[in-house]
C-alpha cells in the first residue's frame, strides 16, 4: 500500500517509515496537517496515519478537509495517540477519522490493522472495476439505444396525424412506446385509423408496433378493406412474433359521405362514438381476440358497421388508461374517463383527459404506455 504518514515529530516519522517499509509497504511523510492536504491529490494515499497535535494545520482539521476531497473514493485514515489521549483519539473519529494507533506502535498490532485495510481497499478496487465497467457497458447501450430509438421514430412517423378532425395523446411509460396512434386521410371524406397496444413496455412491445405501421401505411395507401388490412396484420404477427406477443388494436375507417364507421376492435376498451353532449351514442366493443394470437384459418376479420345521423366524436384508447394508478393505488378508470368525456368542450376530449390523468397521477411515473385518441364525424 501507499501510506502518508502525517507527524510533525521527525523520530515518529522515521519510526514509522522503517517499520511500514520493513513490511513492503511504501511510504510519504509530511510534518503537518497542511501539507497532508496537499499532497493527497499527487500521493493518492491507500491509508493515512494521523497526528493530532500539530503545527500550521491539526490533524482534526486536516482530516475533515480530506474527507471533503474524497467523497468519490474512501481512504482509510488512522489517527496516531499516546497512550492517555482517549480524548484525541475521540476527537478524530468524530471528525472523520477511521481507526486509531496507539504510540509507542506495537509491530504485531500494526500488521494486523494494515491487513484489515488491504482487504478493504482490494474489495473497493474491485467494486471501483466493476463499476467503470457497468458505466461503459451503459454507456454503449445509451447509444445502441438512441440509434434505436432513432431508426424506430423513422418507421412509424408515416400517418396524417395532423388532420384537422383528429386529435390523440400518447405517453410513453419508457423510451420505447408499445402503444401506436395512425391515421390516413385517402379522401376529403374517407380516413383510416387505427390504436395499438402491444404487449409488455419498452423496446420489445415497440418492435411489433413497426410490423403493424408498416402493413397499416402500405395498405391504406391503396385504399384496400378493412377486413383485408386487419387479417395481413394478424397474418404477419403471427407468422413473425414469437409466442405470446399480440397487439390489441381497434382498426376501421370513417366514411363521412356514407355516414358510417368501419370498425374491428381486437382486445381495446369499448371505442364510443359521441353524441353532441359527450355521451355514448354507440359502443363498438371488443368481439375478437388480439391480433397474432390466432392462426389466418381461425382468424376472424367480420368488422361492425355504424351508422351516425347527426355529428359525434370517435373516441379510443388503450388499457393504460383506465389502469393509471394514482399515489393510493387507485385506478382512473372507465367511469372517470366517460365523465370527463360528458364535461369535455367538443373537439377538446383528449386535451380534458390528458389533464385529469396528469392531475390523477400527481407526477407519478406511468406503469404502462397511454394513448387515447379522438375523430371528428361530420
């Protein structure tokens, strides 16, 4: 080990080094605390052997201002005492100091006490490692992620979510959402759209969300139907997710010159339409298992149809939600979300609820990805 000897007597010093030198271990010494605290930076001491009773800078002094310089790695520090100084012995614990020797230095006693430190300082060296290895390994998984999550937002920033009869919220729960919101507006009259909720939270419930865009971009471009776009996304889920993975999605199309929503709901909440009021006019529930779960046989693609006779809003949003816990554990809920969906000023839905889930939640983080969405039908 290195060991600063702090003394302002040159025979105790000299004592010292012999005895620690004798033992292989290599030593610096200084006459006063002073010096002591300025040399820590270019000794980098394993231990210091203190004095108390010095000139220029006491050793309660010097250790206190140690300590303030060590906070990122604990070096041991002995305070050095005759025989009756009991009291200065107390004084340097209580200022930082974490054993003491006592003068004249018993050989014996010294290998001992050096020994206890050498196996403290050898697992601190080892938990020093093992974090400067933890910190580069997050470090590059910081970057992996970041290129991830770059490549990710390029993927799925296709929609036409800036359609003036749409609005929608989205929340995260971590830096990858598994929750997808699209929209594709094919005509003045005509807009496919569509909410995800892929199982589990982060990178894995986003990755399926990409296979979904992907099919829900290409297929509505060409305008095809409902029906045909729900089962290629249950076919490629199926054929490409590992067992287990499914995304519950509510997936349809708003003909405004028909008066008619199209609508397949796999394993979302109740999507309502609304009425001038805010209430339910029309309840499309979820009558089929989530996408990927079943095989293209046993598949069901049979969407419901819905007629409107005066203008209504389409609301949809995923389980997160409704299972929003607040500081007591208690679930915002389906109840509060109609409620607030009554009071809510018209083509104002999603702003209403994203601020009662906020004033819910009192800053708590999320437990799983939230999204909600809202569509004007005129």
């Amino acid at each position: 080990m290195k060991i600063l000897v702090v003394d302002d007597i040159y025979e105790n010093r000299l004592l010292l080094d012999k005895l620690l030198s004798r033992m292989q271990h290599e030593v610096i010494s200084v006459e006063n605390g002073e010096q002591a605290v300025q040399a820590l930076t270019s000794v980098n001491p394993d231990l210091i052997l203190m004095d108390i009773m010095m000139p220029v800078m006491d050793g309660l002094e010097a250790i206190k201002a140690i300590r303030g310089l060590t906070q990122d790695k604990w070096v041991p520090i002995f305070v050095l005492s005759a025989l009756a100084d009991d009291q200065n012995v107390l004084d340097g614990l209580q200022a930082g100091a974490d054993d003491y020797l006592q003068k004249p230095f018993s050989r014996a006693i010294l290998a001992a006490k050096l020994g206890s430190v050498q196996r403290v300082i050898d697992m601190q060296n080892l938990i020093i490692a093992d974090t400067q290895l933890l910190k580069a390994y997050r470090d590059e998984n910081e970057a992996e992620q970041q290129f991830l999550q770059s490549i990710f937002e390029r993927l799925i920033k296709q929609s036409d979510l800036k359609d003036d009869h749409l609005q929608f919220w989205l929340l995260p729960a971590k830096r990858f959402s598994g929750d997808l919101i699209c929209a594709r507006r094919v005509s003045a009259q005509q807009i496919y759209f569509m909410l995800a909720d892929s199982t589990g939270h982060g990178l894995a419930a986003a990755l399926p969300t990409v296979i979904v865009n992907q099919a829900f971009q290409a297929m509505t471009k060409k305008g095809l139907a409902v029906s045909i776009i729900v089962r290629e996304i249950n076919r490629l889920l199926y054929s490409q997710m590992p067992p287990g993975r499914f995304v519950a999605l509510a997936l349809g199309m708003i003909d405004s010159e028909k008066k008619s929503v199209e609508l397949w709901n796999g394993g979302l909440p109740d999507v309502f339409a609304l009425d001038g009021e805010g209430n339910p006019a029309h309840a499309f529930r979820s009558t089929h298992p989530s996408a990927g779960i079943l095989d293209n046989r046993q598949f069901d693609d049979t969407c419901e149809i819905w007629h409107w006779r005066e203008a209504c809003e389409l609301f949809m949003y995923s389980d997160g939600l409704t299972d929003a816990q607040d500081p007591d554990g208690g679930l915002f809920g389906q109840e509060r979300v109609l409620q607030i969906l009554r009071t809510a000023p018209p083509g104002a839905e999603v702003t209403a609820i994203q601020r009662a889930l906020e004033a819910h939640m009192l800053n708590r983080e999320a437990q799983d990805d939230i999204s909600c969405m809202a569509i004007r039908c005129r």
